[in-house]
C-alpha cells in the first residue's frame, strides 16, 4: 500500500499543472489513435460545400452547421464524407473514421452513421480561433461498448439528468447507457411485468430519441430475478414487456440477474431464459442489438470456484452472441488483466466489464470525485464492452464519465491524472482550479464494508505527515506548518468562487452541502495552523482563542453532517475525510494537553478513561462532550485477539445513561460479549440487540462505570470501531456545578446561561503559583471575585478576556472564588486550574 501510494504521489505531481495536450495545443478528446499535425492552417470562418455519397443523418448535418459559418458567401469549403474503403480491421468497426483537412478541402472516411458523428466532433474540437489545422487523422475505439450503467441504489436520475448525460456522451464519443436503476419499480419487482404508466413510456421515448440524435446506444434492462417464476407466464411476460419497450424506440436490451438469492440464481434457469429471448425476440428483430445479461454471480468474491457450477453453466449453456457482465474481482474492484483472463475462460467469451465507481450507493456521505485509475490498459481484446456505474449525483458522475470516455477509446494512451485535470477543465472552464482543488480533497470513499478506498489530498499528504511525525516528537517545523497553512487558506475562497462562476447550476445543486462542510473545513484548518503559531510563540492566551474559534468551526462541520444529505443508509456529510479533517481532529484533540497538562496525583482528575489491553488501541483519544464519552471511530479494519478489549470508563461524578455501539460485524456476538462493571474488577454480561453489528441499550443499570467489548472466542475478530458511545450525565445534576469545571478536561464546560455567577473552593498551597481560567464568552465583561473564609467578596479580575491568568499573590486570603457572568449568554467555563 505504501509503494500504491508513492507511485500515485508520483503520478499527481508529475500532472498537476498538465492537461490532456497535443501538438500545437489542440486537445482532442478522447485521443485519436493516430494524429499528424503538419502546423498549417485553413480559415474555418467559412461556408462548406458538402460531396461524397455516404448520406448524412440530421445530427451530422447540424453538427456541421455549428461548425462552419453556412452565413458567409463566400468560396465554401468542400466536406467530401465517404465510406471507408480501406480493410484495416479496426477501420470496420462502429464509430471509426478517418478525418483529413487540407488547404483544398476536409475529406472524411466513415464505417457508419456513428463514425460521421465522431468524426465532426474531432473537427468541432479542431477548430480554433475560426482556423482549423491541417491534420491526418486515423481513429477507432479500442472498446465497441463505452459509457454508463445507471445501476445503482437511491434516487435515479432525473429526464434532466438524462438528457444532460446524452449530450455530454456524444461529445465524448461514449455510446452506451444501460438502464437500470435499482429503485425503478417497472424494472425491477413489483412491476417488471406491467407496462410503464403513460407518463413514464413518454420520457423514455424522449429519451430514446435524444441517445439517438448523439449516437448513443439506449439499453434497457428488466430485473425479474427477485420474484421470477420459471414458468411460461412469466417468459411471456418479460416478451410483453420487452416488446412495449421496442414499442418506445429501445432498440438494446439487457437482463439483470444481480444481487438477488433463491429460486431466480439457477443458472441452468437464468440461461434456458435468456436462450428463449435470444430466439424468440432478439434474432426475430432485425434492428436490436446483442443481447447483455448480468449473473448473479458477477464478481468473484462471490462466485464459486469449483468447475462445472454457475459461471461454467452459463459459458457453456448461454448463446454465443448473449454478453455477460462482470464487475472484478470483488464488487468494487480495479480492472486487471489477470481478472479477466480467469473469468473469459469460465464464460467462454469476452467479458463486458460493470465498473462500480464512480457509484457512491455504500458511502452516500462522501463524493467521489477523484481520478478514474486503476484501469488496465493492455486488456483491449479482452472484453466486449466498459460502462462505469456512477453516483445518484448525475453531473458531479461527469467527472469520471470523462475519463472513462478516454480511457475506453484508446487504453494505451491513457494517463488517469492528466485525464483528470483534463476533466475539471472541460466540465468547469470557468473556474478549473477551484474545482480540481475541491475534487483533490474530496475523492475518498472512508471506510465502507467493500474495503475500496481512493487516494486524497495527495500534494499535501506527505506534508502533513512529516510535521505530525515532528509535531509528536515535540518538534515544530515552520516551513511545512506554513505550506499546511497555505492549503487551507486555498480552500476557504473555493466554495464561493464555484458558486458564483460555474455556469451548471445542476452541478452546484448536487454538490451543494459538500460545498458549504468544504468551506467550514478550509476555515478550521487555518484557526488550527493559527492554534500552532501561538502554542509555538508560547501566547496561551491566543492560542486559547484560536482553539474556541477552531471549535465553533468543528460544531459548525457537525451541524452540516447531521442537516443534509439525511438519507437512511449512510447519512452525512465528509469532505477531506482521509487526510484534512483527520489532521484538524489530531491537532484539536491533542491541545488537551498543551492547556491541561497531566496530573497524575489530582484528587479532582477526571477518571473518565478509554480501557483496552490491546496495542493497537493504546493512542486512541476519547471524543468527550456534556452529554457523551465515545472512542474515537478507527478508519482502518481492527482486529482483536482473543481476551482482548475495548472500552470506557467513567469518573465517579458521571452517571451512565445510555449505551449505543456500531463495530460493523457479521459475527460481533459469536465468541464476544458486551459487559459492565461497577469497579472494574467484576464484570456481567449485557445482554442486548444488535444487527451487524450495530445496536444500542437504552437504560444502563445504576452504578456502572465500566463498559466494554471482549473477545471471548478463540479466533482473532476482525470489526470496523465507527461507533462506542455512553450518553451521561451528572450523578448529581442539581447540585454539582464543578463536575465539568474540574474534571481536566478541555473537551466539557459548564454554562451560566441558567445563572449568573458559580462558587468553586479552591485548595490553594505553597506551590500554587497562578489560577488559570478558561472559559469562553461574547466578549462582554465578566467579573472574578476571591472569597475569604469569612465570606469577603474582593474583585480580582474585571474584563472579556477568555484566557484569564490570576497571580498567587492576589489570592493569599481567599478560600474560593466567585465568577459572574453579568448575565453575558452562552458564558461557558471550560476549566479552572491551579498551577
């Protein structure tokens, strides 16, 4: 992982200030296979004069009339587009061309309709300043099926959204969308074998007719394994329905035998099925196109590996022209040749590859908006078709639907971190770099049960790990803490500047509320650089401000993720979620201990602690609030061997009331068990409810101070820590108002909002040198009294400071102090400290 990531450092750095380029700065995407510049020009302010006998359709037409100025009457240029003649096998494929421009006229070669199409939009991106260059152009796909599969779970796209991909695709040179949307219930169960309600039929005939006019394949899938009956009503009812679907204009079809379980997964039936299609529809029409399935089995993580069972089934039952789709090794997986080597020679065919990214239906908090790497460009005769499943997010999915176009066209030529530079520019021209910096930070996927995981924030990552590495071992380095700095000072205008400059405000919709945490984050990574530059200079009282300030910010960030985007699954809002953020929360969490300094012998030291016998958690800080005591969640997979633990315990003034937990497992329960204590020594088994997992108690018995999970098998567990949380309060909630203002901890306070003024005994001695107050106010005067053992009030601090210093020597008679907050709201006291 360490050598990926080096190697993926390397390739960012060595692009970052490249596009896509060709000779003489024509960008043609995606990139012809062979291209000759000669550095001439012709004038493309002109009419043309158009000759040939190949018989262009209306999009070809329009295509040229944008192109050329057909007002000017002047001398016209000749288009002469023929058939092409030559028998170079590549040239005899769907959507190949030659394009030639020369001083006396444009001469282009087509295999067919598509080729025309493809090889005006090569012109169009010629085109420059009204001159055209003159240029030798040979061009072909390496893949005969290039696009998308909207496959996924959630809100499927809109027509809008749909139209948009088309225009977007014809541009590209993709030719292929695949309905398929999981949550469409006429093509899924309940309703795959009812027709389309009116209204539905008429935006699929739009549709069609829109993937027509930018020469792109419309393929719809029905998915009728969740219910199927191996009967001939319901092989009647999939002809109905694929029959009023030609009706609409579909001219390609698929059958989706995914993610399904029971009677719907035999092979044996799946194949018989699709044979029966094969025959009585797909070779009765003469105008259809191949027909594609997806098995059950379309991974193989999840197929089985002995001969002669599903996959072989089908490769030896199902007909020779039917496709089969395969998604990698896993579910979520890279493309490799290897991969596809294995499952070619089960099927017995090229397999058509279901890329599952930039699909984002398992981290639904995150946007995905990274390079498209991971792509194998020595496999072009290994597969029979590409398409990427993307995000519900129609237009952000763009991004790497670019980069699929190219690398699709032409695998050898293609370079995953130009492509993507390449992307932010043609998709956002207005305001590119603000918008590759946006998608630089927000491209992983966080941990998610598929284990896929995407490289962010890769300029900076090294950055911020050498000064962490230096940081930990007490050592500041103002030349990385200034280009961390600079970073986050990037990112603060970003959000704006995409807001006020992108002319797509569907794109700006879609990405909206990650705009608003991007902002937010951008705002707490510089308060936190400020936090560094006072603790460096030793200004306690600035470094206090800039902590308050960083965390409003960090209230702000979690108020975003627990707003928007609140869907059932993965609810949230994550932006910067791999490096960024987990720098910010390392650097807060840590200035714990540069306010508070440890005492290991304080009778008033909180005990609140996380308990653990195992290493990997010895360093794990404990997000703390008024409310809750929770293990900070581990990103990486944690394993736990036997009799080890995981846990919390809290001081005696807290009183446990809830309990809630999310380790992510199959098997938390077997060999493991939840358990309490009331002095840690003797322990009773908790007995709840939980799924994957996942669970929660809703009332803790009396007395408990000690919660935790342990692994009582004999095998290492191997669970996800996302949540380990115990809702408290105060044992004594009317009465003890010092609970939080002595507990050394930074992470609670104490408010007067309900009063105005706290009393709180001091217990000062020879070694008390100053009392030190931390609290946070709105900049409104408070007042600090002394209180002597007779009960005189002398004023010793009167202002609207938050990081208030009191010498000894101003303390000599008093027994306690009074703070009054004059009725300042939201006056909060975060920690009183006798040094």
């Amino acid at each position: 992982m360490k050598l990926k990531h080096l190697l993926l450092t390397a390739l960012f750095l060595s692009f970052v200030t490249t596009a896509w380029t060709q000779t003489d700065s024509y960008t043609i995407f995606p990139n012809p296979q062979i291209i000759n510049l000669s550095g001439q020009k012709i004038s493309a302010d002109v009419s043309y004069k158009l000759e040939g006998n190949f018989k262009l359709k209306p999009n070809s037409l329009a295509l040229l009339n944008e192109i050329f100025n057909v007002q000017n009457k002047s001398k016209p240029l000749t288009v002469i587009i023929n058939p092409i003649t030559k028998t170079d096998k590549n040239l005899q494929i769907s959507g190949a061309y030659t394009l030639k421009i020369t001083a006396k006229a444009i001469e282009i070669a087509v295999y067919d309709n598509r080729s025309v199409f493809y090889a005006l939009q090569t012109l169009k991106q010629l085109k420059k300043d009204n001159s055209l260059p003159t240029v030798d152009i040979t061009d072909f796909p390496d893949v005969l099926s290039r696009g998308s599969v909207e496959g996924f779970y959630g809100t499927p796209w809109s027509h809008e959204d749909r139209i948009s991909q088309f225009k977007f695709y014809g541009k590209l040179k993709l030719n292929t969308y695949i309905y398929g949307p999981k949550d469409d219930p006429y093509h899924s169960s309940p309703n795959w074998r009812k027709p389309y309600p009116a209204e539905n039929a008429k935006q699929i005939k739009e549709l069609v007719q829109e993937a027509n006019n930018n020469e792109v394949d419309f393929t719809w899938a029905i998915h009728p394994g969740l219910d199927i009956q191996w009967n001939n009503a319901d092989r009647l009812a999939i002809l109905n329905k694929l029959e009023w679907m030609y009706d609409l204009g579909i001219r390609s079809f698929a059958v989706f035998f995914d993610d399904i379980s029971g009677e719907g997964t035999k092979a044996e039936k799946q194949a018989e099925l699709l044979n029966y299609i094969q025959k009585q529809f797909i070779e009765k029409k003469k105008d259809v196109l191949p027909l594609i399935m997806c098995p059950t089995e379309y991974n193989k993580a999840w197929s089985d590996p002995k001969p002669n069972t599903y996959l072989d089934i089908l490769g030896d039952q199902l007909h020779p022209s039917i496709q089969i789709m395969w998604t990698g090794d896993r579910v979520i997986d890279d493309v490799s040749k290897a991969d596809l080597d294995w499952i070619n020679k089960r099927i017995k065919r090229k397999a058509y590859i279901w890329w599952n990214f930039p699909v984002s239906d398992y981290v639904r908090d995150h946007l995905l908006m990274g390079a498209a790497y991971g792509l194998d460009t020595t496999i072009k005769n290994d597969l029979s078709g590409f398409v990427s499943n993307p995000m519900e997010r129609a237009e952000a999915s763009k991004l790497a639907l670019f980069s699929v176009a190219l690398y699709s066209w032409n695998l050898k030529s293609y370079e995953p971190m130009a492509a993507w530079h390449a992307a932010a520019k043609y998709i956002m021209p207005e305001a590119a770099t603000a918008f590759q910096l946006f998608n630089e930070h927000n491209s992983d996927l966080g941990p998610n049960g598929h284990r896929y995981r995407r490289e962010e924030s890769v300029i900076i990552k090294p950055v911020i790990d050498s000064f962490l590495t230096e940081y930990k071992n007490n050592t500041y380095s103002t030349e990385l803490a200034t280009k961390i700095k600079t970073e986050f000072e990037r990112i603060i205008p970003v959000t704006q500047e995409l807001r006020d400059k992108c002319l797509n405000k569907n794109l700006i919709r879609e990405i909206d509320p990650w705009l608003t945490q991007f902002n937010l984050l951008g705002k707490a990574g510089l308060q936190t650089m400020l936090f560094l530059e006072a603790k460096e200079s030793g200004n306690k009282a600035m470094a206090w401000d800039n902590y308050l300030k960083t965390k409003m910010l960090l209230d702000s960030i979690q108020i975003v993720d627990k707003t928007f985007n609140q869907n059932p699954y993965q609810p949230g809002v994550k932006t910067g979620s791999l490096v960024l953020m987990p720098f910010v929360k390392t650097v807060f969490d840590e200035a714990q201990n540069y306010f508070i300094p440890t005492i290991a012998n304080s009778e008033n030291h909180s005990t609140t602690a996380l308990i653990s016998n195992t290493e990997k958690l010895k360093n794990q800080p404990l997000q703390l609030s008024n409310t809750s005591i929770a293990i900070s969640p581990v990103l990486e997979v944690l394993n736990l061997n036997p009799q080890e633990y995981l846990g919390i315990r809290l001081d005696k003034s807290l009183k446990a009331k809830e309990f809630h937990f999310n380790l992510e497992s199959n098997n938390l329960m077997e060999g493991g068990a939840f358990e309490t204590s009331v002095d840690g020594l003797n322990w009773q088994t908790l007995n709840l409810e939980q799924k994957r997992g996942k669970g929660s108690l809703k009332v803790l018995t009396d007395g408990v101070k000690y919660i935790r999970y342990k692994n009582d098998s004999a095998n290492s567990k191997s669970l996800f820590l996302k949540e380990f949380k115990v809702i408290v309060e105060a044992e004594n909630k009317n009465t003890d108002q010092t609970i939080y203002v002595q507990d050394y901890s930074i992470a609670t306070y104490l408010e007067l909002n309900a009063k105005n003024e706290l009393n709180l005994p001091l217990s000062l001695n020879k070694q008390t040198k100053t009392i030190s107050l931390l609290v946070q106010n709105s900049n409104k005067p408070f007042e600090v009294n002394q209180i002597s053992k007779r009960g005189k009030k002398t004023p010793i601090y009167k202002g609207a400071g938050n990081y208030i210093v009191i010498p000894s020597k101003q303390l000599k008679k008093a027994t306690a102090i009074e703070i009054n907050s004059n009725g300042n709201k939201d006056f909060r006291i975060y920690e009183i400290l006798e040094n």
